[in-house]
C-alpha cells in the first residue's frame, strides 16, 4: 500500500580494516549478445531443469516453494528450463526479466508463445552468455501470478575463471578512496591471489510482498572474515525497496545484469532499487558475517540482513539506516564516452493516468500516449538502428520502465546528462515530472513488450509492444 518499502541489508563490520573491489579495467560493453542456440551440437553442455507451477497453501509455485527454485548456471551454459503448468487455471509462461533472450523464449503469452494451461508444458533453451543477476516470473496474468509467488531467481556466473566475487581484493593492494584505475593498471597483488582462494560468499536477496504482505527472507550465512561476499539485492516486487548495507564498505559492481566502470566505495548510503531491478553488491567480510534477513514492519525498512552479535538492527538502528542519502547511479563510477554517435530513430512514452472508455462508468487507467493496452500503438524499429526512447511522467505515480529484450544505455535524465559509469538497464524509475532519456540499438528481432512494471499498472493499460519493421 506504501509507495516505497524498505529493505536493509546490514553486513556486520566488527574490525575497522576492510577491503575494496577493484575497478574493472575498461568500461562494460554493450550485453547485447543474442548467439542463436539453434546451431550447437547436441553435445553442449546443457543445464536442465523442470519447474512445474501449482498452487499450495493458497500460494502458487514452483515446485512447492516461493520463490522458485534458484536456477544457476555458468556462462556458456545452455539453458533448458521444462515449465509445467500442474493447476494453475489462469495460465503460466516464464519470462527472463532483464536476460536478453531471443524472442521465441521471451514468455510473453499471446505474442511469444501461448500460455501453459493445466497438464501442458513448454520448453525454454537459450545460452546463457550474459553472466549476472536476473529473475524469473509467470507473464500470464502477471500481477496476480507473480504476487501469488510464481517467480524466482537466475544467475549466470561467469566462466569457469572467475567467480563472481573477482573484482573483490585485500585493502593491501588498493588504498581506499583511489580514484578509478587506467585501464592495464591493474596487476593482481599477491595478496589479491590468496584472496581469490578464499571461497566467495555468493549470496542471492530476492525480496517481495505477498499480496501486500512482507515475506522474511530465510539466509542466514556465516563468512569468515576476508570472505569476499557479493549480495544480488533483486527486487521481485511492483514498487520501489530501499535497502541499506551496513557495517562494512562496498561497491555496486553491477546494475541489472551489467558491470559498473570504476564503481568507488559506499558508505551509509542507501540503494533504491526499482520494480524488477538488480543490483549487486560486493564487500568484504571484516569479520564473522550473517546474512539474516526479516521482516521488520510494511512502512518502514522491511527486512535486515544483519550481524547477530550484537544483536540485530534495532527499530532505532533501522531508522538511521532509513535517514541515508540514497545513491544516484547516474553519476556514480568513471564516465565513458557513449558507443554509439548517430540516433536513427527517436520514440516517445508520455505516462499518463487517463479514462479508460471502455465501459459504460469510465474505469481509471494507466496510459501511455494517452491511450491504454490493447489500444496503444506498437512503436516500430528496423534492425541495427540506434533508437533514443524519451520517457515522460506526468502522473503522480512512480513507473519502473521495462523493455524486454534489450538493455537501454541512460543518456540524460530531465535534461542533466548521464556522468557516471555507463548505465544499462533494463528497469528504471521514472518518477514523477521526471524525463528520461534512454538509447538501445535494435539488435534483437521480434515483437517485445514495452511496459510499467509496476504490475497492475501493467494490466491497467501499461503497456505497449516494440516491433521490427
Ligand atoms: Cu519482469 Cu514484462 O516483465
Ligand atoms: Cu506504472
């Protein structure tokens, strides 16, 4: 019911000499990569599981559990994932939120592929060749279904040389506050080798209300100290979670799915994630960790992933936490110049809140262009243009864009230019009176959905289709 939950993330700091994540050496290429599984032998290694969606309890799930079951797989993996639908009458399909699948495995019902009814199934195969955090949920009756718990968590980790805690190297061989390093700056001290022979703390923070309750989340991980631990914070929900991480420095190392260049340490401030957005964390254990999650209050911050000794967050704890200034991801890391020079094409998402006259009593929708789903014209791109997308909130609600299918790079937003690392998401906030404006080149054929994914703004009429021409 509140726009904004919270959620702190609290990593116990109980000695003062703490490490810091490297930067990485150059600035993150674009994620477009859409390498067509068809072709590979039959001999690829593959990972293959089955979820089958039913109701339980009154939840609806992947097999019995909310979330579903955590798929992880290793870049160069293919990916075979066998939905089955035992009971759930409304229909189920997976949808890959920010994986930039092919479009044939997008799981959009209706344009992708048909819903999964009762007794039916559908496989999905794609390579996983975008190593990072992701989630998956039902895109047949969304709100409903997701909210009812079919969705869950993907994570590609890099290849068999790295282990997604990399970046992450003793205080020794980088002084705190150092500014982002020149590409081939970096040597990996020796100290830096014995840390990536320390087992990484891989740790993944789905967070989500069920129909507007809070679910505690159930990890609780002791690290020794030095461990290197890297929290996906993956917000699963329809609005905005504001999480704190405490106790120890860190840096955001990646945005929904994408590395950050030069990512600095953060101290006492607080990460805002969006409906559908990730964001990972790397830190250092200084000291015996917990990772304990709980639900606190709906209003407040919702859940803490504290240190239990001394014992975790008090009320008054998380409201300091509460009172951080919140990260600005648009001006944070080391700026690098834009990929691309030439805009082919410009499109133009006015967000609005409007009538809908469908009905004989008007119904309040949620429009875009000033017209609501199904009535809002697809937008038509042609392949390998350079498409700028400006959005427009003149409502007095947030809206969490999401394009499927692609990344978009953040060029300005109301007006300021972009001036951190590059930004490539796939779910953003447009807040109210706010413009973005966001680029992506056309580099994955198909028809997409384009919409809020604030869900029942989605089903309220929030939502569009990007075609290729
Ligand atoms: Cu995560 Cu179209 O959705
Ligand atoms: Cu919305």
């Amino acid at each position: 019911r509140t726009p904004r939950s919270g959620v702190v993330v609290a990593v116990a700091a109980l000695v003062a000499g703490t490490a810091f994540a490297v930067t990485p050496p150059t600035a993150p290429a674009p994620p477009h990569r859409h390498e067509p599984v068809a072709g590979r032998s039959p001999g690829e290694p593959a990972k293959r599981f089955t979820l089958t969606a039913g109701t339980i309890h009154g939840a609806w799930a992947f097999n019995g559990q909310v979330p579903g079951p955590e798929l992880a797989v290793t870049a160069g993996d293919v990916l075979e994932v066998t939905l089955r639908n035992r009971d759930i009458e409304r229909g189920v399909t997976l949808h890959w939120h920010g994986y930039d699948v092919p479009n044939d495995q997008d799981g959009v019902p209706g344009m992708t592929q048909d819903a999964v009814r009762p007794g039916e199934q559908f496989v999905y195969r794609f390579l996983a060749d975008q190593p990072g955090t992701y989630w998956y949920h039902t895109h047949s009756a969304s709100d409903i279904g997701v909210r009812r718990g079919l969705y869950g968590v993907l994570v590609v980790r890099p290849g068999p040389s790295g282990t997604g805690c990399d970046l992450v190297a003793p205080a020794a061989s980088l002084r705190q506050g150092a500014g982002p390093q020149a590409p081939g700056d970096r040597q990996p001290g020796p100290s830096e080798a014995a840390a990536s022979d320390r087992a990484c703390l891989d740790v993944t923070v789905p967070v989500h209300t069920l129909d507007g309750r809070l679910l505690p989340n159930p990890t609780t991980v002791p690290a020794a100290a030095g461990t290197p631990v890297r929290l996906r914070l993956i917000n699963t929900d329809s609005t905005t979670h504001r999480y704190a991480v405490s106790g120890a420095p860190f840096r955001v190392v990646a945005i929904d799915g994408v590395d950050l260049a030069g990512p600095t340490p953060l101290e006492n401030t607080a990460l805002m994630i969006p409906a559908g957005g990730r964001f990972d964390v790397l830190a250092t254990a200084p000291a015996a960790l917990f990772v304990d999650g709980r639900l606190v209050h709906s209003t407040g911050p919702a859940a803490s992933f504290a240190d239990s000794r001394p014992a975790p967050s008090t009320g008054q704890d998380l409201a300091k936490l509460s009172a951080w200034p919140v990260l600005d991801p648009l001006t944070y890391g080391t700026t690098a110049p834009a990929p691309w020079s030439r805009i082919d094409r410009s499109l133009t998402l006015v967000l609005d809140r409007g009538v809908d006259l469908h009905g004989l009593l008007p119904r309040y929708a949620h429009t875009v262009n000033g017209a609501a789903d199904p009535d809002i014209p697809a937008q038509v791109v042609r392949r390998d243009e350079i498409v700028k997308l400006t959005v427009v909130n003149r409502s007095l609600a947030v809206h969490p864009w999401h394009l499927h299918g692609h990344h978009v790079l953040v060029l300005s937003r109301n007006g300021k230019p972009a001036s951190g690392s590059p930004l490539w998401l796939d779910s953003f906030d447009v807040r109210t009176g706010e413009v973005w404006e966001v680029a992506f080149r056309a580099d994955n054929p198909g028809m997409w959905a384009n919409h809020c994914h604030n869900l029942p703004h989605a089903e309220a009429g929030m939502t569009l289709h990007l075609m290729y021409s």
